[in-house]
C-alpha cells in the first residue's frame, strides 16, 4: 500500500458540506468513556463504491482511459483481482510498479486528475446504484448519525449522495483526500469514529457498524475496531467471513433492523 499526501490537520478532513436538515436531532457530546445503553449501532460507516454505487465498472472505464496514453492495458480480470480496494492514489501506484514502470508522486497525481474528469462524465451520464442505497441510508440515520468512508474522491461521492437524495443526512465524508492510505489502511474509518464523536459519546461512536463490500475494507474496519456487515457484491459470502466480516448479506436491502439489533446484542451483550 502506498501512502499519499494527506491534510496537515485531522480536525479540518471529511466534513460533509451539507448541514443535516435538523441538526439539533444530532446533539453534540463532549467524552462519554462508556457506552450508552443502545441496543443496536448507535451509528453507521458506509463505504461508497461496491456499497452504494454499483460504478466499478465506471472506474474500469476511467481507469483504462487515463492509461491508454502510457500503453498499459488494464484487464477487467486484473482490476478486480488486484486493486478493488485501492483509492486512486494507490490503486495507480499498484498498477504502475506492477507494469514495471517508475511509479513517482507526480505522475500519480496526474493521473489522479486525468482520470476525474473520464470518471466524472460517465457517472453523470449514467451512475448506477444499488437497490435499497437511499432507504437504508435514512433507516440508519433515523437511529444515529451516517457517515460516509471511502477511497474515492470527494467530488465522485458527493454526485452519488446527491443522486440518491441523502445528502441532508449525512454529517461527515471521509474521502481519499482526506487520509494517508487506502484501505485495509484504518485511517479512514478512525477518522469516522472521530467524526461521529462530534455527534455522540465517543464510546457510541466506537461501536458504529460499517457497511463494506470488499476485502481491503473489512480488513479496515476490523484494524479500527470496528463491527462490519458486508454486503457480497464484489466477494462471496466466503471470502468476506475470511476477511472478518461479522455478519455477510446478499444486498442492502436484506439489512433490517431486527438482523443489526440481533448481530448488536452477539457482539455487545
């Protein structure tokens, strides 16, 4: 994994533009060492490709595009095998040692830039998301604050949340830009505990569930500290219990309230 240029401040990462519709539903709290008497996640970390877009395909696309210029063709094969998982940064890094080509910080940057746009256009033409994204998005956020933690840019997440209509709920977006590796790097999702301490005890935010589709990001959550329900879009139900998923779904809308107060009360008691 390669680490990449971060902020200089933590205190200033992640914060999502969009002000939730009532903030005061979402009061803030100073400590709070023990956790409340919850009896399911007082919180939700979605990751947001594989999770909430269906656009790794949209990223293939972008990705071979900023390529062709260097002659390195990037198989669909190679892609999901190899750099699922990956932000931008490190996912092009990977790919160019892999080619045996130098892999330095600038040249990675420029292709960081040259592919946004490639991305950008094709999502905005066409962004698939997967059945049941918005609604359990506001389910989730009807319990506690909901914060997105991804290796993707900024700019690409705030078009989904948009498309989906939610982004009056979310309170925080840990983006690529934001932390110093991609996942299974925890950075991003201590990031998001520190978020949603803003919001809730910090205890509270420590048992926030994560929502992940891949490995890298399971192994994530894990490193944090984290519970994690996977949903088996990318991965089989295997796989993602090898990778330390706690509970394994065949998409988002098998996840209900009875199923996550259930895996809270095997988890915590």
């Amino acid at each position: 994994m390669q680490p990449h240029a971060t902020r200089t401040s933590e205190s200033d990462c992640g914060e999502f533009a969009v002000i939730p519709a009532n903030p005061t539903a979402l009061p803030a709290h100073a400590g709070g060492k023990t956790p409340s008497s919850a009896t399911t996640f007082p919180a939700t970390l979605f990751d947001y490709n594989g999770v909430l877009a269906n656009d790794e395909t949209v990223h293939l696309a972008a990705f071979q595009d900023a390529l062709l210029p260097l002659g390195i063709a990037l198989t669909e094969a190679d892609y999901w095998q190899k750099y699922l998982g990956f932000d931008d940064v490190g996912a092009f890094s990977a790919i160019l040692l892999d080619a045996g080509r130098p892999a330095d910080a600038a040249q990675i940057a420029g292709l960081v830039e040259a592919k946004r746009p490639l991305y950008r256009a094709r999502a905005e033409a066409s962004l698939p998301l997967f059945a049941g994204a918005g609604e359990l998005i506001r389910r989730r956020a009807a319990v506690g604050p909901v914060a997105i933690v991804s290796g993707a840019l900024r700019d690409e997440i705030v078009l989904g949340l948009s498309a989906l209509g939610v982004t009056d709920v979310i309170v925080s977006v840990i983006a690529a830009e934001d932390t110093r590796a991609s996942k299974p790097d925890p950075h991003g999702y201590t990031l998001g505990i520190a978020a949603l301490s803003k919001h809730i005890p910090a205890a509270d935010a420590e048992r926030a569930l994560v929502i992940e589709d891949s490995l890298a990001g399971i192994e994530a959550a894990k490193a944090a500290g984290l519970p994690c329900v996977a949903v088996s879009h990318s991965y089989s139900e295997a796989e993602l219990y090898v990778a330390g998923a706690d509970l394994v779904v065949r998409d988002l809308e098998s996840i209900d309230e009875r199923t996550l107060r259930a895996l809270y009360q095997k988890l915590y008691g």
